[in-house]
C-alpha cells in the first residue's frame, strides 16, 4: 500500500496514482500539504499530457 513519504501515512492506490512523482514516491499526503498546492501539482500535469 502506498504511503506518504513525510509523515508515513497511508494513501490510496488512486491518489498515488495522480500525485505521485516519476519514481512513485508520494512527497505528501493530504495531511502534509495544502489543498490548494494539490490542486497546482494536478493542473501542472493536466497541461503537460
């Protein structure tokens, strides 16, 4: 199951899936990162595929 690499938390397949960077890794959960610093990373990759 995937996780978060700050805090340690679990996180969803999906969410690893959309947030996670080239190598896997989830840099932060939910919990360790603004909603709206998600949101950026989500347009960020919506525009570049």
């Amino acid at each position: 199951m995937p996780k978060c690499d700050h805090c340690g938390a679990h996180v969803s397949e999906r969410f690893a899936r959309v947030f996670a960077d080239e190598y896997g890794k989830v840099r932060a959960c939910t919990n360790c990162s603004a909603n709206a610093g998600i949101a950026e990373v989500a347009k960020e990759r919506a525009r570049s595929t």
